[in-house]
C-alpha cells in the first residue's frame, strides 16, 4: 500500500485490516488479456489502472464498505492475484486464498470530501504497484465530520478492465451472493492453454498476418510538422451522432457500433486520402463463453480493415459490420506471439509497419436499437447546431498517433481523439471530427450518398 500519509488533500486516520478468503489458489501464466496490459506497464514505466470515485449511499457504515470489501476480494480472484517477476521471462500471476487487504480511512477535515476523495483517487493512479507483494486493489473511505461520504477505488489493470470493472460493481451491487461462474484468471490461463485455445490463437495470429501483407506500410507518411513528439486531445461532443447511429441501427435492425466504425473510416480516409482504413480494434471479448461477467482484464487489440472507397455510405456500414466481425473473432491471442508475427512480416516486407491507429468504443450503453422510435431527419438536422468542440490533454493520454476514443456521455456521442502533433495540428483534430459526424449523418440521411473517397490507395496524407 502507498504511504497514504503523503496524500495532498485530507488526512488518513485510520487503516482498517479487512480479511478475506476465496477459493482458487495456485500459479499459471498470465492471461492473454493480462500479458498485453502488462505489456502496456513495461513500456510506459507506469502501474496503469482502473479506478472509479463514488458517493457513499446514506447511511452507509465503515463496516458496510469492509463487509463489501471482504465479499469483493474474497470472490473475484482478480482481487487477490499477485505477479511473479522473472528476470529473463514473462511474469506469472499467483492466486492466494486469504490474506488482509488494506481499507484507508482519511478524513477530509475542512476540506470538501469529494475534492478529496478525487486527489486520493488521482494520487493511487500514479503512485506505482508493488506487482509482488502489494494487493491490485486500493480502497479508501472518505469521511467529513464522522460521516461516510465518498469511496475511492483503484485496481491495478491486469487485474481488471473497465467492463470487467462494470462486471464487479454489478456482483457488488447483485448482493455478492451465490456462486461465481464466470471463468477466473486461472481457469481462463488453463483454457488458453488447451488444444482448443491454441487453435484459436493460430487462427487469430493468421488473420492478423493476412492484414500486415496488404496494408500500407507508412500510412501517414513522413511527419508534417516540426518539433519534439507532442500528443494532443480533442473532445468532440456530438448530440447529431448519437441521433443518426440510432437512426441507421433501428432502419437497419443492426447494432449501431458498425455504424460508427464506418464512419470512423470514411472521416479519416476522407481527411487524410488512405484506403483501405485500417485500425487497431480495442475488442473487450465477452462475448465468448464464460466470459461476460468475469471480473478480469479481457480487452486485446485486432486489426480492422475496410474500403471506404467508390461506395455508398448505406454499403459502408455493411462492409463496417462484416469487417468488426472478423476483427473480434480474432481477438483473442498470445501478445507475445503477435509480436513475433509482426517482426517476422516487417523482416520480409523489409519495411516498418505503421500500426499507431487505434479505435477504442468504450461507452456503456445499449447498442441494440431495434423497436425504438427512429429519430426524424429534422431532428438529426437540427441537433448539428448543438455540437461542441474542445481541448482537454489528460496526463495518461495514448501516445499514438491517432488514439480514438468513442464515450457516451448523456444525449450524445463523444469522439475523444489524441494524436501525434507532429502528423496532426488542431486544424487537422478538428476538421476530422467533423468529417466523421458528417459521415455518421450522410449513413441516416443519405444511406445512398457516396462516401466521397475515391482514391483506393495512397501514400502519406493528401489535404
């Protein structure tokens, strides 16, 4: 546990000693998911995380939240797995079946609770894991005159993922009772290491290499700006969007993520003049069996290719669901042995291969909009009015060139991009965004229209 004494709001008074026991004690390699997560913490230096701030309910007790806490740990492995560093090998993870998770109780004093509980929060995801010996999970009670008020919960990322995350706060909030049956890190390391994990690795690391034979090598070309490396972020808010994505998905009976990705596509090609578009997919892989609900780290990354070119927007989307499709099928690898595949093409294409786009939809929502009412054309129109634009860097932002992020914030959709500004200035960030709402609204109100990218391929950006 950090030395929470050091935190730069409130005042830490108390360290409650909260047991556990759980079944599924042993060793096992790391889960594909953990491995490329771990791989993620070795080159950035930094114990990523996922962490959530929440007001307490009322009347909520310390030891209503060590009682939560116990019930927690004590049933998700993912809680109370430590990993084994080796010198000259991957790490392993280790489960154990009981030990004492720490419970930080800090009181916020004059201070105002929830600026408090959020400088703990932002404190613990930064402040670096002790992979061998330190619990993944950071809980603190926050308390203003003797009352519980916020929780702040950090979890190291091999252990969790946000819908993993989501996973637990619905056992949590389900009471925490009756038998886990969703597959646990141990059984998910034995699964991948069968016959029949193996084969799907093979198959996922064929495909990839099927992709890195026909795409572009140098895709964004040579940088366009002078300068050091500098990420920047954009925030585009799209009320339009999210209208238009609804309206395609409930006329088309389809989900409406195909409906972004191909609009996704059809702004970047339209903008930077390369087709095929091709991305690294984040793909959370709960749709596989025993998987949904499981409490772990799933997430992998899968390369998504489309032509946008020469077609309608309407045909777009088609191509957009059949290519996620194969995107997610063949989600599921050994990171390790991704990287082999990539450095072995790139030896015999005798070029570097350029994979730092990536597209990542993260919302929470339903995606299903089959029976709702379908938006009007004149709704769609009119919400166009009411999109916003801004420039809010995070500290933790994707060092990539081209990072996309999809949020779900209330009425709207909300595109989250960083990039390289040594390819991309905030005239490009925003001149993008737009190019992708506008070809969101085309599939709605023009499904016919074509997407206006003519050039299958090119090399380097063409403005």
């Amino acid at each position: 546990m950090p030395d929470e004494d050091r935190l730069p709001q409130g005042e830490v008074v108390d360290r409650v000693a909260v047991t556990f026991e759980g079944d599924g004690e042993g060793e096992a390699d790391l889960t594909w998911g953990q491995i490329g997560l771990w791989q993620s913490i070795e080159a950035s230096g930094m114990s990523k995380t996922v962490f959530h701030v929440a007001e307490a309910e009322p009347g909520t007790t310390l030891d209503d939240l060590a009682a939560t806490l116990r019930s927690m740990v004590s049933r998700h492995q993912a809680l109370r797995t430590t990993l084994v560093l080796r010198e000259d090998a991957p790490p392993r993870q280790r489960c154990h079946t009981s030990g004492e998770v720490t419970l930080a109780v800090v009181d916020a004093g004059a201070d105002d609770p929830a600026l408090v509980a959020e400088a703990v929060s932002e404190r613990w995801q930064h402040e670096r894991f002790d992979y061998g010996t330190e619990w993944p999970i950071r809980v603190a009670a926050i308390r203003k005159e003797g009352v519980l008020t916020h929780v702040v919960t950090v979890i190291l990322h091999t252990s969790i993922d946000a819908y993993g995350h989501s996973a637990l706060a619905a056992d949590t909030k389900a009471g925490g009772t009756g038998p886990v049956t969703a597959l646990q890190p141990l059984e998910q390391a034995a699964r991948q290491a069968s016959p029949a994990g193996q084969r799907q690795n093979a198959a996922s690391l064929k495909y990839l290499e099927r992709v890195l034979r026909t795409i572009d090598a140098s895709r964004f070309g040579e940088p366009r700006f002078g300068g050091e490396r500098w990420i920047d972020m954009v925030h585009y808010r799209s009320p339009a969007t999210l209208l238009a994505i609804r309206a395609v998905a409930a006329r088309e009976k389809i989900d409406d993520s195909p409906v972004l990705l191909a609009s996704f596509a059809v702004g970047l090609a339209r903008f930077t003049g390369v087709n095929p578009v091709m991305a690294m997919l984040m793909v959370g892989n709960r749709f596989r069996p025993g998987l949904a609900d499981s409490v772990s780290a799933l997430i992998q990354l899968s390369p998504y290719m489309i032509d946008v070119a020469d077609t309608t927007m309407g045909d777009a989307v088609s191509r957009a669901a059949a290519s996620a499709i194969n995107a997610y099928k063949n989600a599921y690898y050994n990171p390790y042995e991704q990287d082999e595949v990539i450095e072995r093409v790139e030896r015999e294409r005798g070029e570097e291969l350029d994979l730092s786009c990536f597209y990542n939809d993260r919302r929470q929502q339903e995606r299903g909009h089959v029976g709702e009412a379908i938006p009007s054309d004149e709704e769609i129109r009119a919400a166009l009015a009411h999109s916003h634009l801004s420039w809010e860097p995070e500290i933790s932002m994707p060092r990539r060139k081209i990072y996309f992020n999809v949020d779900d914030p209330p009425g709207a959709i909300e595109f989250v991009m960083s990039v390289d500004r040594r390819y991309f200035d905030r005239t490009d960030m925003a001149t993008i965004m737009r190019d992708i709402e506008a070809a969101a609204v085309r599939a709605a109100l023009e499904p016919d229209a074509p997407t206006g990218v003519t050039r299958r391929v090119a090399t380097g950006a063409a403005h």
